[in-house]
C-alpha cells in the first residue's frame, strides 16, 4: 500500500513540475511565468518529498523532509515577490494583454517606493 502512495506523490510531483517547465517556456511575460513557476514547481517539489519521506519510512527522514518542505513553503513566495518587485522597478515589459497595472499609478521608480 505505501508503495503505492510513494508512486501516486513522486507521479503528482513530477507533472506539477513539468507543468512548470511547460508555463515558463509558453507564458508571455516574467511575471506570469513566475507565477506559474512558482506555484506549479513548488507543489511538485512537496510531493516528491513527501513521497520520498513515505517511501524511506524512517521518523529522521521524514522529519527532514518535513522541514525542507516547510523552508519551500516559506521561502519561494518570497523570492518570487522579491524577484517580480525587482523585475517591475528595472521596467520589464508587461504582456500586451494585461488587463490591470495596479501599481502604475502607485509607484514612484526614482525611490523605489509606493505613494
């Protein structure tokens, strides 16, 4: 039974992380692929850790996985904001077909700050 468990998570995990190779090299722009990126690959990533502390069924395994899960749930969402602010303020193009820039108006790019 937990063998098939440990292949039902590395399954799950491995097409959410081709799901996020297919996002980035298909998305238009940085900050839709960094979305998708992010979310898909990080979900992928956690089942195939989960999987993997399943699969060794040892208390020390699974508490490291447990933890570097916890590191990439905390983590990637902030890098991902830290890269798309850094993205934003140097002037990279948004796709043509965005709908809303909710920080045009907002943000002052001399100081790097919102108004």
């Amino acid at each position: 039974m937990a063998d098939l468990v440990v292949a039902a998570l590395f399954a799950i995990g491995a097409l959410f992380t081709l799901l996020a190779a297919v996002g980035v090299v298909r998305m238009p722009d940085l900050f839709i692929r960094m979305s998708c990126s992010t979310k898909a690959a990080t979900l992928g990533v956690l089942a195939c850790v989960l999987g993997a502390a399943v699969h060794f069924d040892d208390a020390g395994v699974a508490a490291r996985a447990l933890a570097g899960a916890f590191f990439l749930l905390v983590t990637a969402p902030v890098a991902a904001q830290v890269i798309g602010r850094a993205a934003y303020l140097l002037g990279v193009p948004l796709w043509r077909g965005t709908a809303a820039d909710a920080l045009r108006d907002r943000y002052d790019r001399a100081r790097g700050t919102l108004r």
